[in-house]
C-alpha cells in the first residue's frame, strides 16, 4: 500500500486508540479486542515494554487479514524511529 493510501485510510478511520499498557501481554490483548470490534488503527506507544516486539508481532501474524494499522507512538528520540 501507498504512502497515499495510508494516510486516506486513516482519514477515514476518524479514530486512533492509543494503547499504553505496564506490559505487552496486555497491551496485545486490548489490541486484539479491539480489532475485532472494528478498530483497526491503533498507536502503541514506546512505553509499554516490548512494544516494538508487539508491533511486529500483531502486523506479521494478523490470523483474521484484517487490515490494520499498527504503529509506535511516544517516539522521542531519533533512534527510537530507526
């Protein structure tokens, strides 16, 4: 998908949850409640430990196909967006 298309695809999503969370399992699980209550744009931020691990494990092993838009939110450092 197109830089274009993600950000028409988020324009129509008019909402992103933002899940922080004290730990990865629960951040996963209220991320994958709400996929399948049909929103599927959602920010983890940095500071729920593992994230980047999450993030890549929720966007790589989608078992419904939905499509989805997962991404890092708290990024305050230049390395933290490498």
């Amino acid at each position: 998908m197109k830089k274009v298309e993600r950000l028409l695809k988020l324009k129509e999503a008019r909402i992103v949850a933002v899940i922080r969370k004290d730990s990865k399992e629960e951040a996963k699980k209220i991320t994958e409640t709400l996929i399948e209550a049909g929103i599927t744009t959602i920010e983890i931020t940095l500071t729920t430990p593992n994230a980047l691990e999450l993030i890549k494990e929720l966007t790589e092993n989608n078992e419904n196909q939905v499509q989805s838009f997962i991404g890092a939110g708290t990024v305050v450092e230049k390395e933290m967006a490498l």
